[in-house]
C-alpha cells in the first residue's frame, strides 16, 4: 500500500470544491482510506483546521476486518455521513472464500453495530454467485442484510465475475470459461444483466436461473426497506 500525505487529501479535496464550489458531499471510493489510523488522524486535523468539514460532507469506504470505535469517531469528527463496506455474503465460509481468512460474518456485524453507535448510515456490497455457494447460502446473504436494516440503508448485490488479474480469472480460464483472446469483453459487465454471460456462470448447487431468480429477490427486498427502514421478523 502506497498513501498519499494528508496535506495531498486536502489538496485534492480543495481542487474538487474548485471546480464544483456547489458540491455537498465527496466520495472517499478507497476501502483502505481509513485503515492507517495515524494517516487518518492527520487527514481529519487537517480537514476540520480548514474547517471543511462545514462545507462538505464524506462518504468513506472501509474495510470491516479493520473497521472499530476509533476509526468510527475519527470518521464522525470530518463529517463522515455514510461508510461502505464490502461485506461480500451472509455466510461465513464464502466471505472467506471471497475475501480472505482474517474476514468473517462476525466482523461484518461488528462493523454494522459500530455504524449504528455513532450514527454513520452503513451501506454494504454483496456478491453472489460463488461456485460452492449453496442456496442456504444465498438465504443466508439475503437475511443478514434484511435484519441489518437499519443500519445499512444501501446496498448493492453483483455476480462473481472472473475479473483478469484475479486469482477467479485464472480458475475461469482453466474451466475454459474465458480466453485471454475474448472478442466480447461485455460479458463480464456485472453490472448489466443483458450482456452478463451464462458461459461464465460456474455454480456447483443451483442454476443460472436460480441465480437471476435470487437477484430478482434481493432487489426487491432491498426497494421495499428502503422505503420500510424497520424489517419485518424472519417468520413473516
């Protein structure tokens, strides 16, 4: 990891409101922006010296695994509305499929009670679609969000997609999945189920079309709490 001084953030801070003097709130897109406590400490002396902190206010994204009471306080000093994490999934052996061994569903949940304590909205990405993922395990995603709005208020679900560079790019190119010599790259737009290929769908336990299905489900789910902020019990 390589960082930029504090005195670089607000440098760039200022060259935003330089071009957009009208601008209320900046996304800090970095998930690692506030893992280096002193770092952040430094950025947010700076930033309320300067008295930004009355003039915009900051969407930060983070890392959960890392994520505690300091990190929070410090956020909450610069104006922090929103933090964002990459929670990944409900069960905890596909989070550290996806992520790595030191994540875990209970850190995520810390995470979320920290946000909820000092008043920060927490919003959340979620990924499904992973070859060993079962469909409990898809439930379990769907209800770890539904329970935990509040406090996360935004989310956002995507397919695994063998991205190159990634250890899933490789796994998909041995399956013959993909070719470093693809003509048609948009299959691997997770953001757009019309170009989303079935050819680059691996799961071991359910279907394409379960996979949509669940999709389907997760965004009407995530429409109806963002108008109804109290959840309704498992049971009903």
């Amino acid at each position: 990891i390589r960082y930029h001084s504090a005195e670089r953030v607000i440098e760039e801070i200022y060259e935003i409101l330089s071009h957009h003097p009208g601008q209320e709130v900046i996304s800090i897109f970095d998930d690692l922006f506030a893992i280096h406590k002193r770092r952040l400490e430094e950025i947010v002396h700076l930033i309320r010296a300067e008295k930004l902190h009355h003039r915009v206010s900051f969407i930060s994204h983070a890392k959960s695994s890392c994520f505690d009471e300091d990190i929070a306080k410090l956020l909450k000093l610069m104006n922090s509305s929103m933090v964002i994490f990459g929670f990944e999934s409900g069960s905890d052996r596909i989070v550290k499929y996806l992520k790595d061994k030191h994540s875990s569903i209970e850190k995520n949940q810390r995470a979320i009670d920290i946000c909820h304590k000092y008043n920060l909205i927490a919003g959340g990405y979620f990924i499904i679609g992973s070859p060993m993922e079962t469909e409990q395990e898809l439930a379990q995603t769907y209800w770890f969000i539904r329970q935990n709005n509040p406090p996360i208020r935004t989310s956002g679900t995507f397919f695994l997609t063998p991205l190159p560079g990634t250890v899933y790019w490789e796994e998909a190119l041995k399956a013959g999945r993909v070719t470093n010599k693809m003509e048609d790259w948009s299959i691997l737009d997770f953001t757009d189920l019309d170009k989303w290929g079935q050819q680059i769908f691996a799961n071991e336990h359910y279907s394409f079309e379960t996979l949509l299905f669940a999709h389907q489900q997760f965004e009407e789910m995530l429409q109806i709490n963002s108008l109804n902020p109290k959840p309704k019990n498992r049971e009903t």
